[in-house]
C-alpha cells in the first residue's frame, strides 16, 4: 500500500465508534500499539500493513485505508496475535469483519485474487449451495488476471483428465431454503 500521510480530519470516527460495539471489536480501543501481534503473525512479512498498524488505523476511524489493505486478505486466521496480544484483542475477529465490510463495499483492492475468490465463492454458494470448484477458480482468474490461466491449462487439463476435476456446475435441491440462511445473518449482522 502506497504511504501517504492522512489527517484526523480524514478520519470516520463514527465508523471507528461503531466497530468497537461489534462483537470482537469490543476492546478495540486498549490497543497499546505494543506490536506483538505484528512480531507473532507469520505473515506479516508478506503484508502491506502490520496487523498492529491496522488496528491503529482502525482505532483512529481511517476506514478506506483499513478496508482497501492486502493485510486483511493475507491473514491466514491462526490466531497467533490474537493468542499473545497483551489486551486480548480479536484481532483475527477483526480481520473477518473487515473482510466482510471490504466484500459489501466493494472496496477490497482490484485484481487482487484473495477477495476475488472469496467473492465468487460465496456467490457460487448462494445461487447453488454447492462450490463447483472448475467454475470458481476459473471466474476468479477471469476478473483478477485472465492471463493466469494459460500458466493453470495444464495443470487442469491433468487434473480433468484423471478425473479429478469436474467441469459440472452443482446445485442441491431446496435451495431457497438455503438462501434464507445468508438473508437471515444479514439482518443480525
Ligand atoms: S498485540 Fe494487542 S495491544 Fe499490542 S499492538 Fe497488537 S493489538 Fe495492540
Ligand atoms: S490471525 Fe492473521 S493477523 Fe493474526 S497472526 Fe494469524 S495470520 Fe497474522
């Protein structure tokens, strides 16, 4: 992520206020910015921002630069941070709530395949309760970067020529009951 400096007049201190009322957040505001969480997390050397930097941002209402982050998207929910923060903060809890703010906003950063096929899955398991593997991975790389498909052809090509990947696209039966559990979690969520 490109650093630039931001202002507390840029700040969304209401949004800020809101997530510390939501389940995990709720000790959100006795970060010490102490950096375990960052020195635990595995992954934090493959991230744009810390996990202790994302916390900071979201503490202070900086919500586009917390959403848009790779961070959120790379986090791998070991729970490592949240097992050694100092505060017991969620932070992995955090990260899943961010994830589905940046999904429902759409402001999770382009081309950049995790939420892309975090995207399609859910999609594909709400129009036909079942993920159809082939058809995921595919309209994943179609609207992140078509181009890795010609590096994928082989592989696939083998795996559906051992029968190991099926081109047909599932679906159960009763799906409307199904679809009733995700328009159910929106209203609570
Ligand atoms: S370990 Fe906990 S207190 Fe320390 S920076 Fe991370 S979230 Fe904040
Ligand atoms: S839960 Fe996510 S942020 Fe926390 S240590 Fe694991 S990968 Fe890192």
């Amino acid at each position: 992520m490109e650093r630039q400096i931001r202002y507390q007049r840029e700040a969304n201190l209401e949004w800020a206020r809101q997530f510390t009322k939501q389940p995990g957040g709720e000790r959100l505001l006795s970060c010490i910015q102490c950096g375990t969480c960052s020195g635990a997390c595995p992954l934090s050397i493959y991230m744009d921002l810390t996990p202790r930097q994302v916390i900071a941002l979201v503490r202070e209402g900086f919500r586009e630069d917390a959403l848009r982050s790779k961070t959120i998207w790379l986090c791998a929910s070991c729970y490592a941070c949240a097992v050694e923060c100092p505060q017991k903060i969620s932070i992995t809890d955090i990260m899943y709530r961010l994830k589905r703010e940046a999904i429902r906003s759409n402001l999770y950063p382009k081309r950049f395949p995790i939420p892309v096929l975090a995207r399609e899955f859910c999609e594909m398991v709400r129009r036909r309760g079942r993920n159809s593997e082939f058809w995921v991975v595919f309209r994943m790389a179609l609207r992140s970067n078509p181009f890795v498909l010609f590096s994928m052809a082989r592989t696939g090509w083998d795996l559906w020529r051992t029968g190991r990947l099926s081109l047909r696209k599932e679906r159960i039966r009763r799906i409307n009951d199904l679809q009733f559990i995700p328009a159910a979690s929106k209203e609570v969520d």
